[in-house]
C-alpha cells in the first residue's frame, strides 16, 4: 500500500468554487509535498509543508499538516479551469518522493 | 531558471526489444530519478542517481538499467520490453541529496510495446 495516499479519487467543483484535497500518511516526515500534474505534462510542486508547520499558504493555495492525525490537506479557493489536474500528497522515502495515487480534480465553468 | 528535457516524447517498441530513454537538467541539480507513473497507480520509483556515475535501485528497478555518464544526464534502459506495457516514465531532479528539497520533472516518455 501507499506511504502515502490521497482520500478521494476524484472531485468535481463548478469555477469560482472551493476545493479540497485530503492526504493520509504513514510514516514519520520531515516535510509533505502536494504536487498538481496537468495532462501532458510532469508533476509540479505546489506547496511543501515540514513537519513544524500546521498551514502553508502559496496564492490561492492553502496546506494545512497535523503531525497527530498523520493527514494533510490542499485546499483550493476561487477555483479556475485551468486548476483541472491531478494533485498529489508525496513524502520522501529512502532518496524518493513517494506519491499517492492523486485526486483529479476537475473544475467547470 | 532551469529545463528537464525527455527523449523521445513518445517510444513504440516491440516485444522483447531493448529501448533506452534520455533525460538532461540544466539546473545543474546533484540528484536525478526515473520514476514509472501507470494509470491508477501513482508514481513509482525506478532508479536514482546522487552525483555522476552514482547509481542507487529504487523499487521497481527489475527489468532496467540506469546510467549517469554525466551531472547533466540521466539515461534509462528498459531490458526487455514486455507486450502490452503501457506507461509514462518520469525523470526529475533535485538541487541536493536531502530529503525536503522540491522535486522538478521533465514532461515524460510515454511508452506502448505493441
């Protein structure tokens, strides 16, 4: 199974809307990363969060990490077509990121 | 700035073939990886690459090979190509060899052995 892993395969919001992803991890962690990957194209990260941080904010973009629950989330407000994608929670394991199965996220007008 | 460039973008092979893939960074980035992203399975690691000529197995490395000739240049080589395979694998780079560094991916091979 998944080191980590995100919580709903696939979430659909019209524009203008908010959005959030879960993600449940299994190991202890320095830092979560949340990646978006359009088609086509290669993951980019978004936002990483360490472990001493609850929330991390990157424009419309908010992370929030609880260490106890071992869970995060990516929140989207004002949601856009364009932000359709696949995002994904990864953590580092051994020297590799280690992703979950993603949640695609489809926004329409 | 800085660029991951793949080669080719989209590779047909046949059963049984040996097919390389390349990937160049010019972030002048220390470590490199290849990782394989199936549909429905997120992404998988393949192989890394620390420095130069340094080679470190990721889980799913059976059935490849990897070379780091150069700190630009990470090249992968699937042995023997299994009918049907359909997937798209992914290099990325980082600056480090830590472990809270981001992570920049090339845009992916996508590979169909027919």
């Amino acid at each position: 199974s998944q080191l980590a892993e995100e919580n709903s395969w696939a979430l659909s919001v019209h524009e203008g809307e908010s959005v959030t992803v879960n993600c449940s991890y299994k190991t202890s962690i320095t830092a979560l990363q949340w990646y978006r990957q359009k088609s086509g194209k290669g993951p980019a990260q978004l936002i990483l969060i360490r472990s001493n941080e609850r929330e991390k904010r990157n424009g419309r973009l908010r992370a929030t990490l609880d260490t106890s629950s071992q869970s995060s989330s990516l929140s989207i407000t004002a949601t856009r077509c364009e932000d359709t994608a696949v995002y994904f929670c990864a953590t580092y394991y051994a020297q590799g990121l280690t992703f979950g199965l993603g949640t695609r996220v489809s926004v329409f007008p | 700035g800085g660029i991951i460039t793949q080669t080719p973008k989209f590779l047909i092979g046949q059963e049984g073939q040996k097919l390389t893939l390349k990937c160049q960074q010019n972030f002048n980035h220390d470590t490199m990886y290849w990782y394989r992203q199936d549909s429905g399975k997120g992404l998988r690691l393949i192989y890394y690459s620390i420095t130069e000529n340094d080679l470190q197995k990721g889980d799913l490395s059976e059935g490849y090979d990897a070379s780091r000739e150069k700190k630009s240049s990470f090249s992968l080589t699937v042995t023997s190509a299994q009918k049907n395979e359909m997937a798209v694998f992914l290099c990325a780079s980082h600056r480090g060899t830590g472990n809270q560094d981001t992570q920049y991916f090339g845009p992916g091979t996508r590979l169909l052995v027919l």
